[in-house]
C-alpha cells in the first residue's frame, strides 16, 4: 500500500565505498574530522517515525562521494561555488577533497549513486500520489551547533530546530504545523536558518502543488557529542521529542493512517 508521507534522510551515511576513497585526496585522520563535520549522523534513526503512513528512504553512501540534496547541474546549485555541489570537490573548510574530477567521472558518480536514489525517491512520490491524491516528504537532517566554514550562514547563535520550505511545494499550514510542532516540546524554531529549502524530485519540482515538501533539521547539541561522534545519555529523550513532533506532522496530511 502507497503512503502519503516519505521520509527522506540523505546525510546519515559514514559509508565510502573502498574504491570511492581511493579518489579522495585527504588522509584517514582528515577524512575522519570531516565526517564528523558532515555526516547528519544518527538521523536515520531520530528520523525513524511516521507510523504506518510513512515510507523511509535513506541515502546508503557518504554525502562526501555524492550528495542526493544537491541539484545535480551546477550551474543551479548555489554551493557548487564553494567546490560542494552533487559531487564535492573541497571539504568544509575548502581545502582540495578529490585529487581530480573530470566530466566522465562526475558522470560515473551520478549515475551511480545519484539518479538511482532520485528515481526511488521520485517512485514513492508517484505512488503516493497515484493512491492518496497527495504527498508529503519531511526531509530529514541534523546541523553543526557551531558553523562550519562552508556554511552560508555564519551567524554563531543557532536555534535547535530549523524548519526549511519551499515557497511552492510548503503551504502555510505545514510550516505552521511543524514549526508549532517542535515549539510545544520546549525547543527554539527558526525557519530557513541557518538552513533553507526542501527536497523534492525534479519530476515534480515547482510543477505539481500536490507534493509537499518540508525540511526538518536537529542542532546535533540535542544528542550528539560533536567531538567523538558519539551519542549522548538524552539520546533517547530527544529521539522521543522527534518522534513525536513527525507523527504530529504525518497525521496532519488528509488520508493518512499515522498513530
């Protein structure tokens, strides 16, 4: 059965595949920090909600081979400037990551990693909308407390959630929703800071009112030591918080069966 409500976590992800790191051109203890810089670590499981109204898809590789959350054309992607495009060529404080990368092995990785993920997220939006008349992703992610270099927001004070929309696929009431969500277990909202935008599939981007989209990011102070990586004893207490907060936001869509 199709369900109206997809959960997209793209950024959890340490894996590179053995012939991927072969192509990185920063050493083990360097690659190690920057994981620890750019992995949304753990959120495949804080994001693990939804109750039977929710499809899961989580991207299986590190966003340091490919990143899903990019527009895979440069030229419409706004972090492509800063060397991190679908296909990063510099790490968070932008020194050199890959040792080369030319137009055939972009290629390589995007049809590799990229489209594959692009065509199952597009799949479950179409099925959605073939059997429930709608859809909605909650685009799941965690940010630094602090900012990184790359980030384009430099401000130091962060809230602990950011809520990201897209004027076209976010109506009011779900930032609303979502925004009240979070609020009423006690955590400071923004939205569109320090992170702005949600996913969608291009199939569907700024074409289709009937895809939702909505882009929920966790200040990893909640539940993450940011040095080791390693989760913190409120672990659990904050999962539970987000729990909450998504199966508020599932049931919030008309036809859906979240308990």
């Amino acid at each position: 059965m199709s369900r109206p409500v997809i959960i997209h976590v793209p950024h959890a992800s340490t894996t590179i595949p053995e012939h991927e790191r072969d192509k990185l051109a920063i050493s083990g203890e360097d690659l190690r920090r920057e994981l620890l810089r750019m992995t949304d670590r753990y959120a495949d499981d804080l994001f693990a909600a939804g109750g039977d109204a929710a499809s899961r898809l989580i991207f299986p590789v590190s966003r340091l081979v490919v990143d899903p959350e990019r527009f895979a054309d440069d030229a419409a992607e706004p972090m492509a400037s800063r060397g991190m495009g679908a296909v990063y060529t510099k790490t968070s404080d932008g020194r050199p990551l890959r040792s080369s990368l030319d137009a055939k092995e972009r290629q390589r990785l995007l049809e590799t990693y990229y489209r594959p993920h692009h065509e199952m997220l597009e799949r479950l939006v179409g099925e959605a909308l073939a059997s429930c008349g709608q859809a909605l992703i909650i685009d799941g992610h965690s940010f630094p407390s602090s900012p990184l270099p790359c980030d384009l927001d430099q401000a130091p004070i962060r809230p602990d959630i950011c809520i990201g929309t897209d004027p076209f696929h976010t109506p009011e009431w779900l930032q609303r929703t979502a925004a009240n969500a979070f609020r009423e277990l006690g955590w400071s909202v923004e939205v569109n800071r320090p992170y702005a935008g949600s996913m969608v599939p291009m199939a569907f981007y700024r074409k289709d009112a009937r895809v939702h989209s909505i882009m929920v990011e966790i200040n990893r102070a909640l539940y993450l030591d940011e040095y080791t990586g390693e989760r913190l004893a409120r672990f659990g207490e904050t999962s539970g918080k987000v729990r909450s907060a998504l199966e508020m936001l599932a049931t919030s869509v008309p036809g859906s069966s979240a308990r």
